[in-house]
C-alpha cells in the first residue's frame, strides 16, 4: 500500500514538473534554433522546392545586397542556420529519395531527407546507413554539413560515408562534388555549416542491414579506455557501442556502463527487419527526466532506471537499422527561461580518465548542472577542413540544463570556457555545431586549419553571400 502511494505521489510530481517546463519564451515574430538564444529578425524564410527556383533566390540575395543562411531541422545550437536581416532558405521539404542501388549499395536522396526516410527506403533492400546520429529524425543535408557521427564504430564519421553530392555555390552554378571532381570543395561544405552552398542532393554508401546481440556491461571511468581497446576494439564483431557516465550523486562521474551491438550470424534478418515505429516508455522517461533536471535525488532515479532499463535488455536481439532509429522524443523541453543545451568533446583514448577527473573538478567549482553524459567512439579522420577527430577519440556528449538570462548565460559561458581549456590542455577538440560559448584563442587553438578554411570561404564566396552567426564569432577580425 505504501509502495502504491509514494509511486502515485511520484507520478503526481513528474507531471508537475513536466507542465511547470512546457510555457514558451519566445517572439514569434523572431528566428532562432533550438538553443533559444539570441532570436534576431530575419528577412524572410523561404521553403525549398526545386533547383531553379533556389538558383533565382540567390540572384534575388545578391541583387538585394542579402545574406542566405540554409537549415534543416534547426538543431544546430550556434546560429549556423540563419543570420539577422538575412534569408533563411528551409531544405526540410526539399526531401525526396532519388534513387537506391541495392547492387553498388547505395541511395541518392535530396538534401531535406531525414534519416528515417533513408531508413525507410533502403531497409527493404537489406541495407543499411554506415553513419549517422543517434537520432534519425535530422536532415541528411544538415548531417553532412556538420560531419556528424554516431554509435557505429568501424566506419568512421559522416564524411567517410559521402560519395558525392551536388552544390548550389555563391555564383549561381550547380557543381557536381566527390573526391575526384571539384574536390577541393569536398571537405570544405562537408563540415562546412552551409557557408560554401547549398547542398541539393547527396550519395551514400551503404552497408549490410545485420542483426546484433545487445550486450551490456559495467565499467568504470578509470577502467573505460583499456576495457574499449581489449574487449571493444579487439572484437570485430562488435560494430555499435555506446556508454553512459553517471552524473547521479554516488559515483558521480565515475560508474559507466557500456552497450555494445554484436552481430549475431545465428539469426536471420527477416526475422527482425521490420522497422520499429516508435520508442517505448518516452512519457516516464520524459516525466522522470524532469526530475533529473530539477533534484539531486532525480538523477540518482534515473541513473538506476536506466541501468535497470539496458540490464533487462541484455541479449536482446534487434537489426542494424533498429539500433540505430532512436527518435529520443523523451529529450524535448520547452521550459520559460531555460534550455537544454549540448555540449561536446573529443579526447584522446590515452586522455580519458585525466579529462573526466578535471571535468569534475569544474563542473563542481562551477554548479554546472549537467544532465547526461554519452561516450562514442570517432575513429581519427582529417579528411574534413574543420576536422574534430585529429586522433581516435573518444567522444563526450554532455547535456546541461541551463538558465537563458544574460546574467546567467555569462556565467555559463565562463564555466564551459573553462572545460575548453582542460579539452585543449589534454589535446582533445570540441563539436562545432553547438552554442558558440569558447572564446576565438579557443575556437583557434581546437581547429588550426581554420585559417585555411577561412581563406577558401573568401577564395568561394568573396562576397560572404552564405552567412550565418557561426562564421560571423569565429572568423574574427583577421583570418
């Protein structure tokens, strides 16, 4: 009876806490992302529709002395998607699947595609993405033009997955882009945040959709690096991982536990290929996830339902394109006045433990309130200008709950500052596409090659035609 009545009171307090966090802040008459800061005034924002029509509004930017910003979903966190008094040109609806190729196994598709509609049309083929984000809801256009990464561990990056793709540049024309024509543009707009073009339309390799084990396992910070070398690395049938830091009270920063996909050739994959059409336990999840933003205690009820949660799926058997279909609706928040905002780092294997150890130290001394941590794995690849993986890295990707005041957001800002220079101190990078918080010495430091990025952008696009904020913070007074 006891236990029934503090469940109900628990229950009682989640959906509290979940309509306290649902009150909008924001000037529809302004454009931001889903940072929520710094909404400005834009010109106006233009859906995408087909090529000519994109190829007019360029002659209509530059005869009307405006800027074009390109976006996708928006989720960049920087202002990497649009500009004051500029056009924002909306890829979203720009979205068709051209082509699949089951034979050379690949798939053509417009720029506004999401990964849930490439899933969707290669899925019958038994095949399968090589790379993409945790969340298949992004636009592969705002993929690519960030270099994104994912849980698949053997395939590098986004870029290493890109065969080509065709580029509306400053000057009106449609360039076809690969490695071997225009190539000099090919690891500039691929994590170049849409300051070299439009991209119309991209072609994927893929590979073989397989069916995994999931298999779980307790670590440590302190044991994580070894463990992912030996039992990890070491395994070639492992080809997906994931792990979690606890951010809860015991162990903080310290217990992990890690998610591995091994593929299983003792099971058929049309036993399991049927796509998954939606998450399971997003409204507790998202109602205790409420908590955990908002109490100590939260965390720790979350940090031991999530352990309860991947113990019971030990030895589940699901496909490729499952593991990899997670929506993470239980992840939005729309509180007045705060946001959850990611961050990201890239350390070196060798650097792991050191970092998290200072990591700790500044979140402590600073009262960040971090909500989650997730490690990837990135395999080093220097291919892309702005490169983030200049050695195989570990990938850091941390949730903070964060007050959007000015007064508050300056206070941020000098404790991720801080946390940059422990990154840059033990040679690791940070993400780009997320709330411009480190300094331009930091931005600098983290991306050597930005002045030759830079440079090209100006060789491209002499009159900056494709602008946004990002380019604007971090190019600075002199390149």
């Amino acid at each position: 009876m006891k236990k029934g009545i503090a469940i109900m009171l628990l229950a009682a307090l989640c959906l509290l806490q979940y309509i306290l966090h649902s009150t909008p802040d924001q000037d529809p008459f302004l454009i931001t992302d889903y940072s929520r800061l710094h909404p400005v005034k834009v010109e106006k924002i233009v859906r995408g529709r087909e090529e000519k029509q994109l190829i007019a509004l360029l002659h209509e930017a530059k005869a009307r002395k405006l800027t074009v910003s390109i976006a996708g979903q928006r989720h960049s966190q920087g202002g990497h998607t649009y500009y004051k008094d500029g056009i924002v040109v909306d890829m979203t609806s720009f979205n068709k699947i051209l082509s699949v190729d089951p034979a050379a196994r690949k798939v053509r598709v417009q720029a506004g595609a999401t990964w849930k509609d490439v899933q969707d049309a290669v899925n019958p083929y038994g095949l399968s993405v090589k790379t993409m984000q945790s969340q298949n809801i992004f636009t592969v256009g705002g993929s690519i033009s960030i270099n994104a990464h994912g849980r698949d561990i053997r395939n590098g990056s986004l870029i290493k997955s890109v065969e080509s793709f065709r580029l509306l540049t400053a000057d009106g024309q449609i360039r076809q882009v690969s490695r071997t024509e225009n190539a000099d543009l090919f690891p500039l707009a691929l994590g170049g945040y849409g300051l070299f073009g439009i991209i119309l339309d991209v072609t994927l390799t893929l590979t073989e959709d397989e069916v995994y084990r999931v298999l779980t396992e307790e670590t440590d910070v302190h044991s994580y690096a070894d463990y992912f070398q030996k039992s990890i690395q070491g395994d070639p049938d492992i080809h997906l991982h994931i792990a979690r830091i606890s951010v809860a009270p015991d162990g903080y920063l310290s217990d992990m536990y890690a998610i591995n996909y091994r593929v299983d050739q003792t099971i058929t994959l049309n036993e399991h290929n049927q796509l998954k059409t939606r998450e399971e336990w997003v409204i507790p999840t998202k109602l205790i996830f409420n908590l955990n933003r908002s109490f100590e205690w939260g965390k720790k009820v979350l940090w031991s339902m999530q352990k309860a949660y991947f113990a019971k799926q030990q030895n589940a058997v699901l496909s490729r394109n499952n593991a990899m279909r997670s929506e993470s609706k239980f992840m939005e928040y729309h509180e007045a006045g705060k946001n959850d905002l990611l961050q990201e780092y890239f350390i070196p294997i060798r650097e792991f433990s050191g970092f998290v150890e200072d990591l700790k130290t500044v979140l402590t001394q600073e009262h960040l309130n971090l909500l989650n941590i997730t490690v990837r794995y990135v395999n080093r690849d220097q291919e892309a200008k702005l490169s983030y993986a200049r050695d195989d890295m570990f990938a850091l990707v941390c949730l903070f709950n964060v007050p959007l005041s000015d007064a508050k957001q300056a206070t941020t800002r000098r404790g991720i500052q801080r946390i940059i220079d422990e990154v840059i101190r033990h040679q690791g990078t940070y993400y780009l596409p997320y709330v411009g918080y480190p300094t331009l010495e930091q931005f600098r430091a983290a991306y050597p090659e930005n002045k030759a990025f830079f440079a090209k952008k100006d060789e491209y696009d002499p009159d900056h035609l494709f602008m946004n904020h990002f380019f604007e913070q971090y190019r600075g007074d002199e390149t």
